[in-house]
C-alpha cells in the first residue's frame, strides 16, 4: 500500500493541496507543449509536396517546364499524383500515429513519460531519414512516413499525458491548450516552408520541408533530457523519494516545503484510493479494465473512455481538417478565387492567431461552455457556407461578393474551432482519466482522434471530388459538418463535466459524485488523504465492533488493533522521502486518532497523518 509507504501529513485542508503558481511550472508546461510542432507540422507539409512539380514529376515520369511553370507533353489538369498514392501517402502518417499513440500509454506507465517522449523523437527521426533517403521509391517513402506517424503517436499521446500531470491546476487548460497552439504554429509554418520550396527543380523542394522537422525533434528531445519525470509517474511505480524531488522542481519550492508534502500526500492518496476501485488484474486485464463499469456511472472507466474517445471524434468531425487538407483544391473549385493558396494560407493564420484566446476562455468560461457554445457557432457558419454556395455562391451565379463571404464564415467557423474544440479536445482527455488507467486513455483517445483523422483524410475528396465515382458535393459538404456539429455540441452537453479549478485529483471525485450537467456547481469537500483516513478508520471501527462482538471485552483489544497499522508504518518508514525515520501509521502517535486527544477516536482531524 503506497499510503503506508508515506509515513508524513497530508492536507484535509482543500486550499493546501498545491503550491503556488511559479514562473518555472508555465516554462516547463511551455516547453513541453512544443510537442504540438510535431503534430501540425507533419500533417501540413504533406499536402504542399504532395503537389509539386518536382515530386509529381518523379513518382509519375512527367516532365514539367519550370520557367513556364506547365507540365509538358500533358494537360495541366491531369498533371498530378494518381490519387491512390496521393491517399496512401497522406493516409499511412495516420495508421502509424494511430499504433503509436496506442502503445504509447504503456510504455509511458513502463519507462516514464519523459523517456517515451525522448524515444519518440528519435523514432521519427529515424521516419524522416527514410523520407528524405526516397528518391523515387514509394514503398520507402512510405515506410518512413510509416515510422514518423509512429513518433508523432508516442509524442502526441504522452505530451497531453506530461503536461497534464505536472501542470497546476488553475492552469493546467490554459498550458494544454498551448500544445494546441504549437499543433497550429506547426501547421503554419509547414505551409509556409512548402510555399518557399515548392518552385524548385531539385530534391531539396521535398527534403527541406521534410528536413526541417529534425529541429522539432532535437529542441524536444533534448529539453526533455533537462526536465523531470511527472511526479505522478513516480508515485505510480511507488518512487516517493522521486515523486517528492519533481514535484519540488516543478513547483519551484523546497522540497522541505509543507506545499510539496501535502500535495504529494493527496496524490498518493488518490493513487492508493483508485488502485482500492479498480481490480488489479494481468496485463490484457489491465486493459479491459479500460472499460469497466456501468455506463449510468459518471465516473467509471468505461464511461471515461467514452468522454475521451467521443470528444477526440467529435472534434474531427467537425469537419476542421477539411479545410486544412483541402482547402486549397476545395477554393479552386469555388472558381471567382485567383490564389487559392494565398487564401489557405490565411485559414491556418486565423487558427494560429485565435488560438490564444482559448488560454483565457479555457480557465475563465470552462470546458463545457467552450465546447457547448463553440459547436453552436461553428453549426451556424457551416450552414451559412452552404446555404451561400448553393444560392449565390455557385459557380455558374459566378458572383465574388458571395464566394468573399462564405470564406469569411469559414474563418469564423475556423475562429470557433479553434478558441474552443481544438484546445478544449486536448485538455479534457488529459484530465478525465485516472491515475491507473491515465495513460492508456489518454492513448486510446489519441488514438481515436487520429483515426478519424484518417477517414476524414481517405473519405473527403471523394465527397466533394468532381471525378468519377465521387460526389461532387461542392460547398454542399458543409451541411455535412454543420449537422455533424448538432451532434458534437449535444455529446459536450450531455457528456463533459466541468473540470476547470479542480485538480486531477478533485476531478475524480467529481465525476464520481455528481453528472455532467451539474458539475459546474459542484465543490470539493474533502481531499484523498482524509478520505482514506475515514475509510480506514471506518474499517477499523467494523472490525473493533466483530471482535468486541466475538469477545464481548473492550481492554487491550483497540490498542492492539491501533498497533499493526503502527507497525506497518514504521516498518515502511525507511523510504520517508524526507528521511523522517520511522513515524507513525495511520491510527497511531500524535497525528493519528487516539483517545488521548480527547476526540472521538474514529473522526478524521484536520491534519492526516500518513
Ligand atoms: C486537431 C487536428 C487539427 C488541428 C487544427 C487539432 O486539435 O486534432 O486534427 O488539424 O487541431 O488546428
């Protein structure tokens, strides 16, 4: 039991259970939500290569004539990737994030959190020699991409995982939503680098692009070898020594710090309080414990795993990477727009500059609200799209005042997307699951998010394609993702609790007590450690009554019952992490619940002792 293993007091006093905010705890979140880069990066640059006459003209044999910029001996229409290879090599990123983000959560809960990052940013460094190795072969290209995808999985999954353990409460949203921020910086940045390099005659068109994504690698990778591991890991694996020493990092204070003990008391408790609720089974058990439980209970597994899963779905559904996929061909089509690409490039500015405002609304109007009322506004300017472009933005009504307005409503639904289901996906599925289970739900969310990113990317050109065998739906799509949006707003409703405030700790207990609809009201009451304090001393009282019942005789028995939680402690007392030396166990000694207080033996006192 980790509680014995903790032998100092822990806070029944809910204001005490964090220290304050310190500069370094916003560096460090900061740091580590450079991760986002991998993310946006990755997914932006592929579509400009994917286009570019110097690697359309290598995988496909065409020439091209580059003062001209025309295709030779070929119509400039037909002048591309067949889309086979266009949805494979799109497409393959997704299936390798998807495994990796899988498996990330174990290995996370095997080696660390921090090292499963460091072994992620070299295996997609490995991913991107391969891509850039290709000249004209695409089962290696492939491959590699395979291999990075597996990388950014690692990355994606345990980043959210990082951040949310070691950031503070009060801004643990607003640092995860700058992970979403770097996701958009990424993409940005890849657009602007592909925009640079996609007139060259050379390989250099697709392997800078490619090339510049080692210095993600090498700024994360080696910024990881400097932090520490989260806290919350090393109270896993039962390290309290470790645990005390990065918590005291992370939170900027002395490790002797009364902030450090007592938060470092209600992790432990919680830990030890979850490990008491879930069964302790085989490693595939551990899995299906995943997804335990009743689905009418707010707090069970299976339940958590809906809410992470379904946000990370929803937020694909709403139709977002549409427009940062295929946005470019998608404007072309709209027919009145000169520069398709210029255009593409102001949907990625408008992401990256709406973004910070989700650092505020995050913590200030909470989860629910930014997901309830962001789903609103983004039903509103999808419907208002497609209405427009199927009235007078239609290509044969050939009117540029209307074409202007519909891609304002897209940067507004983008503006909606991106204050409130971008970021908001992401911290809530840091935050929902606990500590046993945290790291593989995290990555089966990830993972969920990544493989609707890849249907999306499979599916969309063939619905709004004018080829044959595909739909043509035109701006008729956004009815689509206008009315998939009804559902996400109605998922956020019925399904997120509010978490903001609350420590992740606290959020448990949350979702245990009260549903999603009233959780914005609901207030801590206790801590962990109090509570295992009175289901302890609840325990003890049952089993004084069965033996005074047995026996009939009082003297000599409580004492002796008092004295094996006391010998345990004492017994564990060598890896006090603050080498107090043996203490007392949970009813014993000074901190514990004696008669000699003059209490009544069995009522949690303010202080915990553990
Ligand atoms: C989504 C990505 C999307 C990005 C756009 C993220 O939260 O998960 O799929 O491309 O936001 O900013």
């Amino acid at each position: 039991m980790v509680s014995a293993l903790l032998p100092f007091e822990g806070p029944a006093d809910l204001s005490r259970i964090e220290a304050p905010v310190t500069l370094k705890a916003y560096l460090i979140c900061a740091f580590a939500a450079c991760g986002g880069l991998f993310f946006g990066y990755d997914t932006g640059w592929i579509n400009g290569v994917l286009g570019m006459p110097y690697f359309i003209t290598l995988y496909t044999g065409y020439s091209y004539d580059y003062d001209r910029k025309q295709p030779i001996g070929i119509d400039p229409v037909n002048f591309g990737l067949p889309s086979s290879t266009k949805s494979l090599m799109t497409s393959i990123l997704s299936c390798g994030t998807f495994f990796g983000a899988l498996i990330a959560g174990d290995i996370a809960d095997f080696i660390g959190r921090r090292l499963t990052i460091i072994i992620g940013c070299l295996i997609f460094c490995v991913g991107c020699v391969l891509q850039i190795a290709s000249t004209n072969q695409t089962v290696l290209f492939v491959f590699g991409r395979l291999i990075a995808g597996l990388g950014v999985g690692f990355i994606s999954t345990v980043i959210i995982l990082y951040m949310s353990e070691i950031a503070p409460r009060k801004v643990r949203g607003a640092l995860v939503s700058a992970y979403q921020f770097c996701i958009t910086v990424g993409i940005l940045l890849a657009n602007c680098v592909v925009y640079s390099t996609q007139d060259r005659n050379d390989t250099g068109s697709y392997r800078i692009p490619i090339g510049v994504q080692f210095l993600w690698a090498l700024i994360l990778g080696t910024g990881l070898f400097i932090l520490p591991e989260s806290p919350r890991y090393h109270v896993m694996k039962g390290q309290l020594q470790s645990a005390a020493k990065s918590l005291a990092y992370v939170r900027g204070q002395p490790i002797e710090s009364e902030y450090i003990k007592d938060e470092l008391a209600e992790i432990v408790a919680n830990h030890e309080y979850e490990m008491q609720v879930v069964p302790q089974t085989s490693y595939i058990g551990s899995w299906v414990a995943c997804f335990h439980g009743s689905l009418r209970k707010g707090n069970s597994n299976i339940r958590r795993i809906i809410l992470g899963c379904g946000l990370q779905m929803w937020q694909q559904l709403t139709g977002i990477n549409f427009i940062f996929y295929f946005g470019t061909t998608f404007f072309q089509q709209l027919g009145t727009i000169s520069n398709p690409f210029f255009i593409s490039l102001i949907t990625t500015l408008v992401n990256v500059l709406s973004t910070p405002i989700s650092f505020v609304a995050v913590e200030y109007l909470g989860r629910r609200f930014l997901l309830i009322y962001g789903a609103m506004g983004m039903i509103i300017m999808q419907y208002i799209v497609a209405i427009v472009g199927v009235t007078a933005g239609r290509i044969d009504a050939n009117d540029p005042a209307a074409v202007r307005g519909m891609i304002a409503c897209i940067c507004i639904n983008i503006f909606f997307f991106a204050t409130t289901w971008g970021p908001t996906g992401w911290v809530v599925i840091g935050e929902c699951f606990p500590l046993p289970i945290r790291s593989r739900g995290v990555g089966i969310s990830t993972a969920c998010n990544w493989f609707w990113n890849c249907i999306i990317a499979v599916v969309a050109p063939y619905m709004v394609g004018n080829s044959k065998g595909s739909a043509n739906l035109g701006p008729r799509i956004f009815f689509i993702w206008g009315s998939l949006c009804i559902f996400s707003m109605l998922f956020a409703y019925f399904l997120v609790p509010e978490m903001k405030g609350l420590t992740l700790e606290q959020i448990d207990k949350m979702m245990e007590e009260v549903s999603p609809r009233k959780s914005k009201k609901w207030m801590p009451k206790t801590t962990y450690v109090a509570e295992l304090a009175r289901r302890d001393a609840e325990k003890s009282r049952q089993q004084w009554r069965d033996v005074h019942a047995a026996t009939n005789t009082t003297g000599g028995l409580e004492s002796g019952m008092m004295g094996g939680g006391y010998q345990e402690a004492n017994e564990m007392g060598a890896i006090d992490p603050y080498g107090h030396g043996p203490t007392h166990g949970v009813h014993g000694g000074s901190g514990g619940y004696g008669n000699s207080m003059g209490r009544d033996p069995y009522e949690s006192p303010n202080t915990v002792r553990y």
